[in-house]
C-alpha cells in the first residue's frame, strides 16, 4: 500500500515540476537584479571599509550583460543604473523584468501590483513598461539569475584579491571584466553576447528618447508646524494652510517639488549642501510671518513720525530702551497695530497723555488710555472734573451731623 502510494506521489510530484523554456524575442525584455556578494572598498585615510552593490542587467535573447557597483541599493542608484544600462545597450527593451525589491515595487500580490513611483516615471519616460517577477518564482527571471551567477564568477571573485580605494577605481575593473564577460565565446553555438546582441537583438530595441531622464525621489509627509518638509538633507517651505496635511515630495538632483491632491503646492531649487537654515519663500508664510521679516529700526522710526511726534518719541523710547533695537521691535509693533485699530489722530493723542504721566511710558499704559477713552479731550476733562470734585468731599464724618453740628472745643 505505502509503495504504491509513494510511486503515485512521485508520478505527480514529477508532473508539478514540468517548466516551460521560454522563446525570448530580441528587444523584448530587460531583466534586472542585484548581486549577491559585495566589493569591498577601503578608505585610503582611515582604512576603514565599506561594501559596495553590483546592480546586473541582462537582456535575456542575447545575453547581453551590463554590470555597474553602488555604494546603496537605494532608489537614486537604482533609477541611474538602468540610465547606464540603457546607453550601455543603446536602446531599451520593451519590457523592464525586475525582482520585488523596495525600490521596484511596493507591492506584488497575485491581484495586484503597485510600483515604486520613481520607477514608473522612468519606465514612462524610456516608452517601456515594468513586469515584476512573481514573488517566491525564480524561475520568472532564469536568465537574470544566471547571468548574476555569471558575474558573480567573472566581476566579484576575481577582484575578490584586488583592494580599491573609491567607488570609481572599481567601477573601471568592473567595466573591464564586464567587456571580457560580454565577448566570452559561447560554448554551444557559434559568437559571443556582444556578436548576438548586435547582429539579432539591437535593431528591435526602441530607441532612447531625445531627452536626457533625471531620476526623481518620491516620499509622503506630514507638514510641521512651521510650514516645513525635508529631503533628507534640507528643509524647505510649502504654504502655511498645508500644516497637518500629507504631502508628496519629489526630489530630483536640481529641484524639490510638493503636490497636494495631485496639484503641485511648491518648487525649490534644491541645496547641494547640507544648511542650518531652510528654505522658505515668502509667499509661503502667514502675513504676521512676513510682516515680521520687514522688522527693523529705520521703517518703525518712519512709521512713528508719520503719525506724529508723540508716536515718535514713544517709538524711539522703545527702541533705545535696550541694549539692541532688536528688542523694542515687538512693542513697535503692538503700537502700530494701535494706530491700525484706533487711527493716527487717537494714538499720538494716547502718546502725548502717557509721556505727561511718564518719559519712559509702556505700552501697556498706551493701550490702556486708547481702551478707556481717555486720549479724547471731553472724557479726559470729565475725569478731571470727577476727580476734583472727590478732592472737595465731606471730612467731617457722620458723628458731627448726629449732635446737629455742635461740639466742644
């Protein structure tokens, strides 16, 4: 019983195992991956040493074999590898085959797939589309695998021995073993990749568009409090109504633009350097913000007189107080906002009453006199007269009326 069931289950395991070999047209296709080992590169001051990544990409009909080391995996090198590869080949394949990573997709499930957004701009700018390899199906890239293995053998190990000091110096042995990997001679049929490529494969590559592709980076943030987002390296404004809201980034070599709702919101140059401060535009900023940025001794100073000379001297009084002018700008401020809500003619009459009480009067006393009227001639007079009148009060007390106004002397 056990022995035949065990002949059954190898009859269909036999049978489940069946693989299809598959006719790659010439241009059809360009399969891309990562290898598995690293280089390692040594700093020639510290000696410390780094890894770098060897990004493969192949073209399955001829073989053809393109190599290229990073310092990364990241998006950025992914995007400029398959640049290279594509003015390496001198055209572009109709479709891009690459493994699952981050920088190819973001998901690849048997409903649906969605790509990495930098990726498929590159794709739509070459005129190629991307067809990621089903996930846990090697045999979907076959021929990227082996042509992997391929330079493993020819690139990895034999500069396994050899010591490189930058990222350069061995991209230059890469492209030398890469050179003696593409004429290698083929063990079963006549010709070498670069022979099969240029004689059955280039004519049905689509050509490289006319324009130059510049890689962009997406990403999604929130936007803080004060109206930033970053890069990676550098902050930059976007309009003040977006605090709190998700945003898309994208950042090329020479700019950093933000989307909101698929509408661009903001476009920077972007800084090649790290700076302290960001980079805001004022047009981004609240008024109080750039009203704030016109701060300065000289346009409150103009801004006093044309009030008038008690406003003058307040404003000077403000600015002089302290050791830099710097600090009386705020009360500057709160003073022209005064004016902006009581007018010039009540607020130089407000500085003359506080410099009658004071020389050095505070904007506390301004406001104060402005909320209370008393900078107007009749309220001003009317508490006068009150207060003289309370100045001439009965003193004599309730005890001297009770005795009908005799006393002892």
């Amino acid at each position: 019983m056990s022995t035949q069931f065990g002949e059954r289950y190898r009859r269909w395991a036999r049978i489940t195992k069946a693989t299809m070999r598959i006719q790659h047209k010439p241009g059809d296709a360009m399969q891309v991956d990562w290898a598995g080992d690293t280089i390692p590169i040594q700093d020639p001051v510290t000696g410390e040493q780094s890894a770098a990544y060897l990004f493969v990409a192949v073209l399955p009909c001829s073989y053809y074999t393109y190599a290229e080391a990073c310092d990364d995996m990241k998006t950025e090198n992914w995007l400029n590898c398959h640049v290279h590869a594509f003015d390496y080949f001198g055209g572009v394949a109709r479709l891009l085959i690459p493994d699952n990573c981050k920088t190819a997709t973001l998901s690849n499930t048997r409903y649906d797939v969605i790509l990495n957004r930098s990726y498929q701009e590159l794709a739509e700018h070459y005129g190629t589309a991307i067809v990621p390899a089903r996930v846990c199906k090697p045999r979907d890239k076959s021929a990227a695998e082996a042509s992997v293995r391929f330079a493993e053998t020819w690139i990895v190990a034999a500069l396994r021995d050899r010591k490189f000091f930058s990222l350069q110096e061995l991209n230059e042995a890469v492209a030398e073993k890469q050179d003696e990997l593409n004429s290698r001679p083929f063990k079963q049929m006549a010709g070498c990749r670069r022979s099969a490529y240029l004689e059955e494969e280039k004519p049905y590559m689509l050509p490289l568009p006319a324009s130059a592709f510049e890689p962009a980076i997406w990403s999604v943030a929130k936007v803080a409090n004060d109206y930033l987002v970053t890069d990676g390296r550098n902050k930059y404004s976007v309009p003040y109504n977006l605090i709190g809201e998700r945003v898309d980034i994208r950042v090329t070599k020479t700019t950093v633009e933000v989307f909101y709702h698929g509408s661009r919101v903001a476009s920077h140059r972007r800084l090649q350097t790290r700076q302290r401060d960001p980079l805001v535009k004022r047009e981004h900023m609240p008024p109080e913000h750039q009203k704030y940025l016109t701060y300065n001794a000289d346009e409150f100073s103009r801004w006093a007189m044309s009030v008038g000379p008690m406003t003058e001297k307040v404003a000077d009084h403000f600015l002089k107080s302290g050791k830099a002018a710097e600090q009386g700008y705020k009360a500057c401020a709160s003073l022209s906002k005064l004016e902006q809500r009581y007018g010039k003619q009540r607020l130089e009459a407000a500085c003359g009453k506080a410099l009658a009480y004071s020389t050095a009067p505070s904007l506390r006393t301004i406001a104060s006199i402005l909320k209370n009227g008393l900078d107007k001639p009749d309220k001003a007079e009317s508490q006068t007269a009150q207060s003289k009148a309370n100045s001439y009060g009965i003193t004599r007390g309730a005890a001297y009326f009770r005795k009908g106004g005799d006393h002892e002397c």
